[in-house]
C-alpha cells in the first residue's frame, strides 16, 4: 500500500482553468504538507497542516488554497492556473511519534500550457 | 531561518568511483538533518537521517552521512557507486521542535557513467 499517495500522476491544463491536486496518507500522521518543485529541481515548502490545522503558509499566491478535511487528507486547489505554476508538486506527511521524517509522495506534474 | 548548501550542482563520476556530496546548513539550534535521492522522474525517497548519537549514520543502498557539528555539515558519502546511483540528491534540514518542515538545499546531480 502506498503511504503518502497523490492524485493525479499527471496533469496538463490550459492557463486560466481551476484544477485540484488530491493528497492521501494511510500512515496516522498528524502533519501534512505540500511542496512545491520548479524546473530547476529545487524544493519549497507551500503549505503545512497539523490536524487539519494550517500552521506555515510560505509566500503563496492566494490562487493556492490547501483544504484539509480531515487529518490523512490535504488537498491542493489552485485557481487560475498560469504557466508558472507547471512544476511538480509534492504531498508529503510527518509525525513527532515517529521522529518526525517527513515521506513524500510520488509528485503530481503539472504542466500549464 | 534554516538554509541548507550543496556544492555540487553536478558531479560525475566512472562507475566504481568513490563519491562524497557536500552539504552545509544554517541554524543556530538542533536540527534534524536528512539526505533524500530523486531518480529520474520519481518521487524523493529517505536515504538516511541523523537525530542524535552516533554522527555517523548509515542509511540504503551503501550511503552513509556523517555529522560534523562544528562545520555545520552532513556529508554523503559512498565508496563506490554503480550507474544505479544516477540520480538528483537533496540535503535538507528541520528543527528539532515540532513538526517543522524540511529545508531543502537546491540539489546535486549525480551522473555515473559506465
């Protein structure tokens, strides 16, 4: 069973259109968080949720918006989507019981055309 | 704020070779240090961590990482790599205090070539 499992693999979508990135974790984790990886291969914190709770919100157009339904769920919607925001986009989740290492998701590449 | 330093954008090296990735980090209290592996068009994966005791730490695949607390680095090392190990390495760091997230550094590059 996946861990830190994300929906869609891959996602290419016009600029302008709204589009949701769904995040899953079956490992009882407390803390979830979205990060985000450019071109560049270089790795940003977007958004971290501790029990459904928004704790650290980087600089992030407000087109982000982290939902959290409950605490094995963060989902990522993203509103008018502009070809910046191609990239591929990291779930991941952590928790203090087990020494707080953070497991990663498989990505969701996103491409904006 | 933490930041975290790699080096080396790219290194290659011949199969067999032995390897070491620098990593520095910026943070004045205790951290946690990590050293995740990104194959090509995968997701990052744990290679090791450090969270206290022995600075030395092994972690999968033949990699190991050692702590120098008074250089502020986590090296990673291995004595010799295989064409497998082609891959994009990231060092990053957290804070020992709550669930902090990572702090990457920008990553190297790995090429073996055969």
């Amino acid at each position: 069973d996946t861990a830190v499992s994300q929906t869609p693999k891959y996602l290419v979508t016009q600029m302008g259109n709204d589009k949701s990135i769904k995040c899953e974790q079956n490992l009882g984790h407390d803390t979830m968080y979205w990060y985000k990886q450019d071109s560049k291969k270089f790795l940003k914190i977007m958004f971290s949720y501790n029990n459904k709770e928004l704790i650290i919100n980087e600089t992030v157009p407000n087109r982000f918006s982290p939902k959290s339904p409950d605490k094995a769920h963060l989902n990522l919607h993203i509103n008018s989507l502009e070809l910046g925001d191609s990239a591929v986009y990291f779930c991941a989740s952590s928790s203090l019981a087990v020494g707080n290492t953070i497991y990663f998701g498989e990505g969701s590449w996103l491409t904006v055309v | 704020a933490q930041s975290v330093s790699q080096h080396n954008h790219h290194v290659i090296l011949s199969e067999a070779a032995s390897l070491e990735l620098g990593c520095n980090y910026s943070y004045g209290g205790t951290v946690n240090l990590f050293w995740y592996v990104q194959y090509p068009g995968q997701h990052l994966q744990l290679l090791l961590k450090y969270f206290s005791g022995d600075p030395l730490v092994k972690g999968i695949k033949g990699f190991e990482a050692e702590f120098i607390k008074s250089k502020f680095s986590f090296n990673l090392r291995k004595p010799s790599v295989q064409w497998s190990d082609t891959a994009e390495y990231f060092c990053a760091v957290s804070s020992n205090s709550g669930n902090t997230p990572l702090v990457f550094g920008k990553g190297t590059r790995l090429s073996v070539i055969a």
